[in-house]
C-alpha cells in the first residue's frame, strides 16, 4: 500500500522543522559563543565584570534559550518511517 500524500508531506514538514530548529540552536549558541568573547576580551583590556554584567545577562539568556530549544527538540525528534 503506497503512503498516502498527507502522510508524506507530514513527514517532510517535520524534517524540515528540525532542520530549522537545529540551524537555530547553531545560530543562537554561536552569537552568544562572539559576544562572549568579545566580554572576554573587554574584560582582558581592563572592564571590570560589572562594567559589562548587562552584556553577560544577555550572552546568558542567549545560551539559556539555546538549551530549551535544543531539549525540545530532543524531547520530539522526527521519527523516520513512522506510519
């Protein structure tokens, strides 16, 4: 019996959403990883830790919100061949 179309669509919009919510965790893990060190750095060149404690509340949300997406994911990931 062939899959039926909506079942394949189905199961190409799930692939493709966890494609994106995978480019997504690379995307935000990565922006926080450059300000990260450009704090690093800032505080290397003489800022103190609280001079820039906005900027690493931010960097901190930024990887916090990397986490809960990448655990969803996790929690649901495609499941290839399911009928």
């Amino acid at each position: 019996m062939a899959t039926p179309q909506v079942l394949t669509d189905l199961q190409t919009a799930v692939t493709n959403a966890v494609a994106g919510e995978q480019s997504a965790i690379v995307l935000i893990n990565g922006i926080a990883a450059r300000i990260q060190a450009a704090v690093d750095a800032a505080i290397a060149g003489g800022a103190t830790k609280e001079d820039l404690a906005p900027v690493q509340t931010e960097v901190d949300a930024l990887n916090a919100s990397a986490a809960a997406l990448a655990a969803a994911v996790a929690q649901n990931p495609p499941q290839a061949g399911r009928r």
